[in-house]
C-alpha cells in the first residue's frame, strides 16, 4: 500500500503537470477582459429559546475567474438546561476557467461547542455544579482539482484533505473526564471521462481511482492509535438509447481493498479487507407523461472511528442491500409519483447510547426496511399549489430469534401536506401539517418493551415578502405547541421532548 509522503508527493507532481499543460490564467483575458461582477448577501435570523444566527456570502466574477467566500455564526439555547449550542463556519474558494478546461481550489472550517442536554432532577443540579461538561467539534476540510478536455475526453484529478479533531468533557461525582480525539483522511482521486455515440446510442463512461489513507488517536490521553490505507478503482457507465421511449441505463462498479496496521488488526483478522459496490438503473418514458424507473444496488460502510467496547478495533463491515421501482406521471400543472423499495442491512453500524454513560458503537443484527412512498401535487389556481406526501414502512429483523415486533423508533407511517400559495408585489407563504404514527420505544431486541412513542401531529408555516434588495420572513414550526418526542432509547427512559412552538424572524440583502 502506497505510504503518506509518495503519495503526497504523486498528487502534487500530477497537478503541476496538468496545471502547466494548460495555457496559463493571464493569456484568457489578453483580448481585455469585461468589468467584474460581484454579488453578495447578509442575512440574519431571531428566534425564540435563545436562538440567533448571522451569514454573509460574497461572489466575484471576472475574466473566467470565481472567488467565493462565506462565513456564518449560530447559537440555540435549546429547550433544556445546559445545552446552549455554538456554532462557526467558514468555507471558500477559487475557480479558473481556460479553453481545456478548469482548475481551482476550496477550504472550509467549522467549530461547534455544545453543552449536554441534561437528563431530569438530580443531574441538573450536577450540571450547575460542574459547567465544565462540554464538547467541541471541530473540522477542517481543503481540495484542489485540475480539469482538462481532449475532445469528448475529460481527465481530472483532485486532491483532498480532512481533518477531525473532538474533546469531550465528561462531568461525574467523582470529578471530571476527558475524552480526545483526532482524525486525518488524505485522498487522491484521477478521474477519465469519455463521452461518445456507438450505433445511435449515447454513452458516458467514467473510470476513475481513489487512493485514500487515513490516520486516527482516542482516547483519554490520545494513546489509542490507528492508520488505514484503501485504494478503490470504479468504474460508470451510462447508456441513453432514444427512440420513443428513451430508455436509459446506468451501471456503476466499485471494489476497494482496505489495509490495517498489523497491530490494529482485530484478533482473528478481518472480515472487511475486500469491499464490493454496484449500482443499476433503468428508465422508460412509457408516454409524454408517464415514466417508469427501477434500480437495486449493494452498498457497504466501514467504520472509521473504532470507539466500540472492544478497545477501539475496528467493526464488522455494514453491508446494505436496495430495490426499488417507481413511476411519475403528470407535468407541471398536477403530478403523481409512486415508488416500493426494500432495504436489507446486515452488520449496521450505530452508536448505542445504552452501552454505559458515553456509549459505544456497535453493529446490529441483519434487519430489512420495505415500504411504499406516495407523492402528489396539484396547482389548485394560478398562485395556490398542494403537496402531499405518504410513506408506510415495515421495518424488522430478519432471520432473528426475537423477530416479530417493528424495529424501536423507526416510525411506521409518515404523512405530509402542504399549501404554497404566490402573491403579488414579491409575496410568498406556505403552511404544512405533518403525522408520524405512533412508534415502539427503544432499545428492546426481545420484545419485551411493548410501549409506544405517542402519535403526533405538527403545524409549521412562513411568509416571505420581498422589498426591492431585501427579504424578510417570518416562519414558526410546532404552530400547536404539541408537546412530543422522538427520541426514547430507553424503555420509559432517557425521554428527550423535541422542541416547543418555535417563531423565527430573518432578514436578507442580496447585493
């Protein structure tokens, strides 16, 4: 496997190259460029529990020249006790266009620090007593690519680097805790494209590589340590054949090989050394408005944290198993769509707050989803237009000794509608009401938890008028104040209220 500093070395050699085969930024404009365009926006939001934020965008065009830069600001206080949420964002770039192509270059950062949502009485008062119970986030992110066209050949290459750093602050009886943990992914991705015609029939094909590595330290004094290579190749190809009926085709292929330290590999060895993903999809457009789709696909994730019971080895690799069909018939004036899949997972990675006061991740036994979604929309008049949504799902374990009961907190049914309605002089409004079903409590993998998550039902609505260069809204969720929640991981325990009637007011300038 291809070590840090060569591979480093490659990307970096790769970009020059494709950088110097293209004629350089200063040449495109030497005709005299037109006068540059900047745009821009600030915008700013209120809202009730202590919640504020701030953004502003700014955007300059010029001679095949885009710089972008944003930055933006978030606090939510929450409706408990010693959850006050910050958050900062900054993210930019730059992008150059030339006659064979394009190249540029993009960073983004962002920092959160929370404070714990507080279980009841007596851990508020432990809480006042210890407000050192924080956790900060923090994550990094930059990429460079340079694009080049030969002909109807395109060749690419990007090269990207993350970087995660977390600090947990644990308040106890017995004193205070702290959890570190830090993370660096670099990843080298060339890519070939080639567009063409074989025999009437349009083709897109794209064979590309990911060369990835990444590198990680957990724990209390950051002496849990790991590194793991992956090299992928993949491979697409997309088929439109026209006639009546247009059928189209997209075939997706991907393996990737993983390597461990040899002291970071589980005992016995692993079970996730050779991962293989495909894709296929298909369509017809049966008639001017009607279409049908089918797809089914196989999927995998493997964990990159390693925070499990079993001192930080790696899990079994989460494999995922789709199909789907679907059809849409209408145009603009009204529209139906309908699709049935079915989803089998085996090995799902989740993080399991029951495993003791900081929780753990964990893989689940194989479970299936199957369910059908229906989608709809009528204009009504000129300016009203309807939505409505419904989703029923079945989701249990399969092939499991407790098998029967739906699986905890996956809500069964869900439905939506919605009303838009366009007025005159910039003026915009929609309201909506959305039912989830009642749900089983969790965790209970025996059945013997047969409580339920109440039904609800929530009301949320905005209005927006525009005034030359500004836009002010005004938008509330939880409209009825329905006290309810979603998030019940015990068996009548750990019971966290989603949030109560929410108003926010914003204001927008685009310049």
């Amino acid at each position: 496997m291809m070590p840090a500093p060569p591979a480093l070395t490659i990307a970096t050699r790769t970009l020059l190259l494709c950088a110097l085969a293209m004629p350089a930024c200063a040449q495109q404009g030497a005709d005299g460029g037109a006068a540059g365009v900047t745009h821009g926006d600030l915008s700013t939001e209120l809202a009730q529990g202590g919640q504020h934020s701030v953004r502003g965008a700014l955007s300059r065009e010029q001679d095949g020249m885009t710089l972008d830069l944003a930055v933006d600001g978030l606090r939510n206080g929450n409706y408990r006790d010693g959850s006050v949420f910050h958050q900062r964002g900054f993210n930019g770039g730059a992008e150059w266009k030339v006659r064979q192509g394009r190249f540029g270059f993009s960073a983004d950062q962002l920092n959160q620090d929370t404070r714990y949502r507080a279980p009841e009485a007596p851990f508020l008062a432990l809480l006042a007593a210890r407000p050192e119970d924080l956790y900060r986030y923090e994550v990094r992110r930059a990429s460079t690519f340079v694009q080049r066209y030969v002909g109807n050949v395109e060749l690419g290459v990007e090269l990207s680097q993350r970087e995660k750093r977390a600090t947990a602050q644990y308040a106890g009886e017995a004193g205070s805790s702290e959890s570190r943990y830090s993370s660096r992914r670099r990843q080298l991705a060339p890519r070939v494209r080639h567009y063409g015609k074989v025999g009437g029939v349009g083709t897109d094909t794209e064979v590309g590589l990911d060369l990835m590595q990444w590198q990680r330290r957990s724990g209390r004094d950051g002496d849990g340590r790991r590194r793991q290579y992956s090299r992928a190749l993949l491979l697409r190809e997309e088929l439109a054949f026209g006639g009546p009926y247009a059928p189209r085709l997209l075939l997706g292929l991907r393996h990737e090989q993983f390597q461990l330290d040899p002291a970071d590999m589980p005992a016995g060895g692993s079970d996730w050394e050779n991962q293989n993903a495909w894709d296929v999809q298909g369509s017809l457009q049966l008639r001017p408005q009607l279409s049908v789709y089918a797809k089914a696909a196989r999927s995998y994730r493997i964990d990159d944290d390693g925070y499990t019971r079993a001192g930080y080895r790696p899990l079994a690799g989460q494999l995922r198993r789709e199909t789907e069909v679907g059809a849409t018939f209408g145009d603009a004036a009204r529209s139906a769509s309908v699709r049935v899949f079915s989803e089998r997972l085996s090995n799902q990675i989740v993080f399991d707050q029951s495993l003791g006061q900081l929780g753990f991740a964990g893989n689940l036994d194989p479970s299936r989803r199957d369910g059908i979604a229906i989608e709809a929309s009528l204009a009504l008049a000129r300016d009203w237009r309807l939505d409505a949504q419904l989703r029923q799902v079945h989701a249990r374990y399969d092939d499991y000794t407790y098998d029967g009961p739906d699986i905890a907190l996956v809500p069964k049914t869900l439905a939506s509608l919605r009303v838009y309605w366009t007025g005159q002089g910039g003026a915009s409004a929609d309201v909506g009401v959305q039912w989830l079903r009642a749900l089983r409590y969790g965790p209970d993998f025996a059945g013997s938890c047969l409580a339920q998550v109440p039904a609800f039902a929530t009301v949320d609505g905005r209005y927006v008028r525009k005034l030359g260069a500004w836009e002010l809204e005004l938008a509330g969720s939880n409209l009825a104040n329905r006290r309810h929640y979603g998030d019940a991981p015990g068996c009548h325990s750990s019971i966290y209220l989603n949030d109560a009637r929410q108003l926010r007011v914003s204001a927008r300038y685009h310049f």
